[in-house]
C-alpha cells in the first residue's frame, strides 16, 4: 500500500505538490445508484414530478460539481476540466443508475471530481423527490475505472 500523501512530515494536513508531475490525459469513472419505491421511479419517466425534468436536472447538477469539487473537498487542487459527461439510466422497477466520466490533461487525477458528480446527482434526485418517497437509497458510489498518471490503470471488478 502507498503511503498518504495528503500530511506533511509533521502529520498536518497538506495540499499535495503536483508542480514537477508529467502532464497526461487523465480519466475517471465513477458510478452509483439511487433505489426508490417503483411509483416514484414511474413518475420520475413520465415527468409527473412537480419541480421538473427529474434526470435532467440531476446530470447538470452533476455536472456543475465535478466542475466544483476543489471548492467541498479541502484538498483537492482546482482542476481545468475538458468533459464531463453524467448519465442518468432508470432501471425498473426500482432505481436509478448513474455514471459519471471526467477527463483533464493534467498532474492531477480526476477521480474525486467523478465520485462527487455521481454523488450531487444522486442528492438531487432526492431532493426533488423526497416529498413523495423519503425512504430513497443512494447507494454503491464507488470509483470504477481510472487511467493516466504515474499510478496507470485502475478498473474495479
């Protein structure tokens, strides 16, 4: 296992310094899942939800916070994004699927900025369905595939 890089020599939490990193092309993908009652998924694919388009509104918002991440995660270095892409897939009878892919060339990975886009995208789903199913799961939000950068490849099983 590797040694975290997130402390200095005396414990402290620390910005890594990613100055005399290689450029690459680096990828994240990440996805999760939302469970809901199937009545809520049905209104959701019918558009019957009173605050709006439900799934379109979730992948912006999944969107504008890989674009946001370095701002909620302390130490995560504000990064020049070149896509991000969020796809939201209902799956009934029962949930929600959702998958996030970032891409930046860069010296810093992207993965945070993956994991927390499948994340507010799930919380938003929730939010605008939360009066009519408060029992919702977010669930499984795990990073599933990773490449460039001096570690390589990383794919789940």
């Amino acid at each position: 296992m590797s040694e975290l890089t997130h402390f200095d020599d005396q414990g402290r939490a620390a910005m890594v310094d990613v100055a005399a990193k290689p450029e690459t092309e680096r990828v994240a993908i990440a996805r999760g899942q939302v469970i809901m009652a199937p009545a809520t998924l049905e209104r959701i694919e019918q558009g019957r939800i009173g605050k709006g388009d439900v799934l379109g509104i979730a992948r912006l918002a999944g969107i504008m916070a890989a674009k946001r991440t370095s701002e909620l995660i302390p130490l995560c270095h504000p990064l020049m994004l070149s896509k991000v892409a969020v796809d939201l897939r209902p799956l009934p009878p029962d949930r929600v699927d959702i998958e996030a892919l970032v891409k930046l060339t860069g010296r810093t990975g992207v993965e945070m900025e993956a994991l927390t886009a499948v994340t507010v995208a799930a919380l938003t789903i929730y939010d605008m369905c939360k009066a009519i199913d408060r029992g919702m799961r977010i669930e499984a939000v795990r990073l599933v595939h990773k490449s460039g950068g001096k570690s390589g490849t990383y794919e789940a099983e």
